[in-house]
C-alpha cells in the first residue's frame, strides 16, 4: 500500500506504452528486487535498458560498474502494460509469464518507461513489529 501516492496514477503520467515503477536504487536491497538499468529516452522520459531479477552480490556490483549506480532503480512490481506488451508476453513465453522476464525481453525491441517513486510502501502482509 502507498500511503501518500498512488501509483496507478503516477504510472498514467508516463508516455503511452509500456511503463513500471521503480524507486531509486540501494544495493542491500537488490538481491530481493529486479534491478533496472535506465537511460532517458529521446522525448526525456526514463526509459528501461535492461533488467536482472534479484541479482546475487556480485551481479549487482557488475550492474553497477556497467551502468553506473545512478542509472540503477528498483522495481516496484507495478506496471501499466497495453494489449501489444499482452501479446508479446503470451507469445514469447510458455505456460504463465514471469512479468519480470517479459519485460526484460520486451524492452529490447519496445520502450518501457520508468516511473519514478520515493513514497513509503507499507507491506500488508508483512508481520507486525514488535513494539
């Protein structure tokens, strides 16, 4: 849940397509996320490079020496997608697709823009701290 943001919303914003939101990258949390590499696209949105799925220590480090850590980003595990993405996604997967994979995949021949985000998530299902 985002408290002071909703990411819907914010995923509107972005040009028609394609488009995920991501927050700024930390490495301590990359190993439990996808990390994104970004770039601007040519009308100056940020656009989506490529993508690893919970990178192990090094990956990440390799991530950030290829890209450079301010071009990195979380994903959030939101997206807007569009009927050609749904297309693209069922004809280039087997079974059930892997919404990470398929974007992956499908950034390399499409844009996928990248909606930036810093608002606090609360995890609904995450236990409660002990107080």
């Amino acid at each position: 849940m985002y408290p002071t943001c909703n990411p819907l919303a914010a995923l509107r914003q972005a040009p028609p397509g394609v488009a995920v939101l991501a927050r700024p990258y930390q490495r301590a949390l990359a190993q439990q996320r996808g990390v994104l590499a970004t770039m601007p696209g040519a009308d100056g949105a940020l656009v989506m490079v490529d993508l690893v799925e919970k990178p192990n220590p090094e990956t990440a480090r390799a991530l950030e020496e290829l890209y450079g850590p301010d071009r990195l980003m979380l994903l959030e595990g939101r997206a807007r997608v569009d009927d050609d993405f749904v297309d693209y996604a069922r004809a280039h997967t087997c079974g059930e697709p892997k919404l990470s994979l398929a974007l992956a995949s499908y950034a390399r021949i499409r844009p996928v823009y990248v909606v930036s985000t810093t608002t606090r998530v609360i995890d609904l299902g995450a236990p409660a701290a002990a107080g």
